[in-house]
C-alpha cells in the first residue's frame, strides 16, 4: 500500500469518528442529557483527532508509511 493511500484511510476513519462525535454532541446538546460527555470526548480525541494527525503524518512522511508496521498500526488502531 503506498503512502497516499494508506493516508487516505486514515483520513476517512477520522471523518467517520468525527460525524459520530458531531452527532452525539448534537443529540446530547438538543436532549438535554449530558451523560455520555466521556464517551463524546473520547470518540473526539481519541477518534478524529489522533486518526487525522497519523493520517497528516503518513502524508508528510511517505518512507514511514512504505512500511507493513503503517498497515499493521492502521489495523490495530
């Protein structure tokens, strides 16, 4: 897999965690009912944000993503 693609994946998990994140936020705004507020922070942080830096970083640095530990890290993150 060469680098743009494998970033390209990283990229598209983070739109998927941030459209669930933006939906809880919303759902949790509008109902009033702020008890998943860990899990909304979590999918946020741990989901969008860290997926779109890694995606950034293969991105910036193709030679670290010609590697089989780039797909095995994609897999197990």
């Amino acid at each position: 897999m060469d680098a743009e693609e494998l970033s390209r994946r990283w990229f598209l998990a983070a739109l998927t965690y941030f459209v669930i994140g933006l939906g809880l936020g919303v759902y949790m705004g509008a109902s009033g009912d702020h008890a998943l507020f860990t899990v909304h922070s979590h999918i946020s942080l741990l989901g969008w944000v860290s997926m779109g830096l890694t995606g950034l970083l293969y991105r910036s640095f193709p030679a670290a993503a010609q590697t089989r530990l780039a797909v095995l890290h994609f897999w197990l993150y």
